[in-house]
C-alpha cells in the first residue's frame, strides 16, 4: 500500500481530532479553518454569527439595503465562497460562522 503524502496525513489527522474554539485564525490551515467554520455553524444551529439569519441562503436584502458594501474594498471575490470565518483583528480568536456579506458588514461598519 502506498505512503500518503504528508500534508494528507495532516489533513486526517486534523480531522479526527476536535478543533478547539475559539482558535487562532492565523495559526489555523485553510483545512483547519473550514473545520473550525464547521463547527460554528453547528454550534449556531445554522444561523450566522452576526444577523442570525439562516447560513443557507444569501443574506436578507434588509441587510444589504440597511448596510450597503464599499465596493473599492470588497470585490466579488471576496462573495465568492458564501460563509466565512469571522475573527477579531486584535486577538486573532474565531469568533463565528458568518455569511460572507455579514463578514464585510463587521468589518466596514464596525471595524471588527
């Protein structure tokens, strides 16, 4: 049987393992911080972080009216993947499971 590659071995391994929450963003792979996502969409029961409107579906359009995004600073890919892991700048800890539109509401309404 073949070796696997080591970063598969990690990715397993990270896998079986609880994540701990709140966890440090940048010390976190992009396989860790999915996980970590994960968890906080099953801790908020599905509902993001910020609006607590379900993370099915894109944010309500009360939202985008009421907090309408700087488009110099928020392109479309930064919408591009719909649920994001929102973090506090300060700290470096996890703080949710945000819709992606929330996440720039955070960040350009209340410099989080």
């Amino acid at each position: 049987m073949a070796e696997l590659p080591k970063d598969t071995r990690a990715q397993l391994e990270a896998q079986q393992q609880r994540l701990q929450i709140p966890a440090r963003y940048d010390d976190l792979t992009w396989f860790e911080r999915r996980m970590v996502r994960e968890e906080y969409i099953i801790l908020q029961r599905g509902a993001c972080y910020w609006c607590k409107q379900t993370l099915l579906h894109d944010v309500s359009d009360d939202i985008k009216a009421k907090y309408p995004l700087d488009p110099r600073f928020w392109g479309p890919e930064f919408l591009k993947h719909p649920v994001h892991l929102h973090h506090d700048h300060n700290t470096g800890l996890t703080l949710g499971s945000t819709h992606a539109y929330c996440n720039a509401v955070l960040a350009q309404y209340y410099g989080e």
